[in-house]
C-alpha cells in the first residue's frame, strides 16, 4: 500500500470537504442522537428508524465528498452543484404542499449556499489555471 501524499486543495475542492464533513458530522448526529440534533430545529424526536436511515446516507455520501475533495476529482465537485441547488426545490415543494415542515428551508438554504459556492470556486478555479 503507497502512502498518500497530500497537496494543496484547489479553491474547489476545499468548497467539497468542507460540505462533506458538514454531511459526517450531521449524519453522525442523526444516526447516534436524532433527537439532539432535530431539537433546536422545533423538530419532534423521530418515533421511528427514517431520521437514522437518513443520518446513515448523509455520512456516507459526505466520506465521498471528503474523498473527491482530497482526490481534486473536479468532474465531482461540478456534478454537485446542480444535484445540490436542487434540494432547496424539492424542500420548498415539500412544504408548500404541506408535506414537510418550514424548517426544510433552512437545511435546503445550507445545500443552495454550498453549491453557489463550489460553483463560484470552480469558476476561480478554471481563471487561475487559464494560459
């Protein structure tokens, strides 16, 4: 086994792990102390298992984001930003049809604000390495 070398992430990929360690840590929170987590948000404590299924998915789609991150793998942080900026859409879908609560927003405004973001530093990024 080599040993990874670590260089100096691109504007871009420092935009990806840190949203990837925002999705460990509140993955994480969910899968262990739902309750917690969801409190300051006037959420109820989840009855059933749905609130640490999904703590389970944040967590691990946010190694992958670390991964990508720590690898420079662009084409990922590209494919992020409208997956990311859609989630705003479909939470206020979600609430305007009364299926889900107001406080949606709030976790979609954090997707939308991370993929504005990494788009921003991929066009940085793109400037910087242009002839």
């Amino acid at each position: 086994m080599t040993p990874m070398t670590i260089k100096p992430m691109t504007a871009s990929a420092r935009t990806v792990f840190v949203f990837g360690l925002y999705l460990v840590v509140l993955g994480i929170g969910l899968l262990a102390l739902p309750a917690l987590v969801l409190a300051p948000f006037g959420l109820p404590a989840p009855m059933d298992v749905w609130a640490r299924v999904a703590g389970m998915v944040a967590a691990i789609l946010g190694v992958y984001y670390v991964l990508a991150a720590g690898h420079g793998l662009r084409a990922f942080f590209a494919w992020t930003v409208a997956s990311r900026a859609s989630v705003i859409v479909v939470f206020a879908v979600l609430v305007a049809t009364g299926l889900g609560p107001a406080v949606l927003l709030v976790f979609g405004a954090v997707d939308l604000a991370g993929a504005l973001w990494t788009w921003l530093a991929l066009k940085r990024d793109r400037a910087s390495m242009a002839p």
